[in-house]
C-alpha cells in the first residue's frame, strides 16, 4: 500500500471521527504530557477526571513540581501503577530545577526525563511542536499488525524495532500530530481488539488480516506472566475514633502510599490465632473480621481479610507503634491520606468514610 494513500486516508477518518477530548485543543507539552502520563494502561472514561483534576490543581509544571508527594499520590488514588506517579512528580521537579519549567522540544531530549518512555516522548514531540517521529502503543500495534499482516511479536525487541520503522515510513512528515493521533484513535474506536468494524473500514480492500481472516490473530502478542497469589490479613487499630496506618516503603506494591498493619501469610489463618502472636493486641475492647477481599493487580491477586480491633485506651501500644513504624490519623487525616483502592473501598463499605471525603 503506498505510505501517503495510508496516512491520507487515515487523518482523513481522524478529522471525521475523533474524540473531543481536551488535551486536543493545546499543544502545551505540560498538558500533553500530563494526558499521556495518565492515559497508560487507562481507558480515556477513567482518565479524564483524574486529568480535569490535576489541572485544576496543578495548571502548570512548576506547581506540579513544588507539589507534597502525598497530595499527588492522593490525586491519583484510583488509577494504580503508583510509580507513574512518582515518576511524574520526578520529571517536573527535573524540569524546573534543570530547564527552568521549560520543557525539551525533541524526541530525544524528552526520553531523558524521568517516566518519559519512547511512546510519550514521541506523543509530545510530535504534539507539542510538530516532530515528525512516530508514537507505537497498543493501538498503534493492532492497526499496523492487521493492515499490512505483521506477524512479530509486539512483545519482542524486534517486533518493536520493526513497527517502530513501520510507523515512521508511513508518518505524515507535515502533520505528524495529526497521524499520531489518528493512528491511536483509529486502533481505540474502530480496529477494537475484539469485534472491529471491518465491514465499514477504509483499509477494507487493502487489510491483510481481513482479507485472510486473522484479526483475533493479529497482533501477536507473548503471553503473560501467570498472576502470583498473596494472602493478607489487616489488622485496623481504633481508639478513640483515629486509625493506626503507616506509609509503604519501596519494595513492594503501593509505595508511599498509607495501609495498616499487616500480616502475610502463604494462605489466609484464622485471625485470632494470627493475634496470638502480638501480645499487645490481646486486651482489645472489640473486633470484627471482614469477608475476604478479592483484588486483582496486573501481576498479583490478592486475598484480603480485614480484621477491626478498637482500644480504649493507647498506653499499651506505643512500642508496638515504634516498631512497626505506626501513628494515629483522624477520621479527616485517613481521607486526605493517598491510601491503595482496596484499603479506601473497604472503608467505604464499613462506613467510616464516606464518599464526600474522597476524590
């Protein structure tokens, strides 16, 4: 197929079908880039109210950069993947300190900053000021792989080397914003990974997959790392109406953000027996233990019972705190605190919060 036929054809569908979506009427690179951040592995119904409330909180770099870590965790509790955030928080402070809240204006200057990957390098290159250098995401895979029959493995460092020059051979070199675009939105609407409408498609005459039945084929893609299965137990101390938590360190799932204690176990144990062991747990005034919670991470599933201890009393705990690194929050310090959606839901559905608190 000839590479301008494709790139004609394919702006042409985008102006005729696009989104309107408001990181589409700017070419400031801090909103593009602030879009496309919050846009990986999330659907566009997700992500526009995160995206509408960072900037409302943050209209620029700079007061993103000076923002408390804590409060950007917070704005983006919900969404998962956690280190995009952080790595947010990195880049801005990066281009305040190092370019005076100015960001790079090529691809390559872009791939330097922290959490800035080749995909959104190139979305804000090409966005922003008009580079032509190609954006591949899954979007872009699926439409290329099906039109013109690639049977590389997205997965695989030649199967990205290769749709990568794919991509580049076919960009418009005079809008390459526009083609960005137009690829991405042409894989989200219309080349769906399940069902696409290929009875109304513009590549219908020329599309290799439809013409030899392969679109549940294409692309191909290796298959994932079985999910690991994890076992928690929650141990939530009250007294006198404030909640024992502590903020996770790295290493693990959900750093920086705020949980309770926990106990780990290779399968779920009975929670008075797993109390047993904390001699300062004994003398508890009341407790309650939750159903088991199923929450489903990219890699992890986990099994989760919650287990509601109230004290009286906060004399007995103190050195249980010190060693476990613990502090007391208020009712309206728990809610501000950027908390992992398991953690926030089940306090939902005990009622100690309620919806008004969250974001």
């Amino acid at each position: 197929m000839n590479k301008t036929f494709f790139s004609k054809k394919i702006i042409s569908w985008y102006k005729e079908n696009k989104r309107d979506l408001p990181w589409r009427h700017t070419r400031d690179p801090y909103k593009i880039w602030l879009s496309e951040i919050i846009l990986q592995q999330t659907r566009v119904a997700q992500g526009m109210p995160y995206y509408k409330k960072f900037v409302e909180s943050f209209p620029d770099v700079i007061s993103l950069s000076n923002a408390k870590e804590d409060r950007i965790l917070r704005l983006w509790q919900g969404l998962g993947y956690y280190s995009r955030a952080r790595n947010l928080h990195s880049c801005a402070k990066k281009v305040r300190d190092e370019r005076g809240g100015v960001f790079p204006q090529t691809f390559e200057a872009l791939k330097k900053l922290p959490g800035i990957g080749a995909y959104t390098a190139a979305a804000i290159a090409s966005m922003a000021f008009r580079e032509p250098v190609a954006v591949v995401d899954g979007n872009v895979y699926r439409v290329l792989a099906r039109v013109f029959g690639i049977g590389l493995d997205i997965m695989s460092n030649e199967g990205k080397a290769y749709f990568f020059e794919k991509a580049s051979e076919l960009i418009d070199k005079q809008q390459p914003d526009l083609f960005n675009q137009a690829m991405m939105e042409f894989g989200a609407l219309h080349c769906a990974p399940k069902n696409p409408k290929c009875d109304s498609c513009i590549f219908m005459k020329n599309c290799v997959a439809y013409q030899n039945d392969q679109q549940d084929l294409l692309p191909v893609k290796a298959k994932k790392q079985a999910a690991r299965k994890r076992y928690f137990t929650y141990i939530i101390i009250e007294c006198r109406g404030r909640l024992l938590m502590h903020k996770r360190q790295p290493g693990d799932i959900w750093n920086g953000l705020y949980d309770f204690f926990l106990i780990e176990k290779p399968r779920l144990l009975n929670p008075q027996k797993l109390l047993l062991g904390h001699n300062e747990l004994k003398d508890v005034e009341s407790s309650t233990i939750s159903e088991v919670y199923k929450h489903v991470l990219s890699h992890q599933h986990l099994m989760t019972r919650f287990v509601w201890i109230k004290f009286s009393d906060d004399q007995s705990l103190k050195k249980f705190m010190k060693e476990n690194e613990l502090a007391f929050y208020s009712k309206k310090q728990v809610a501000n605190l950027p908390k992992p959606i398991l953690v926030t839901r089940f306090l939902y559905e005990s009622n100690y919060l309620d919806e008004a608190a969250e974001f």
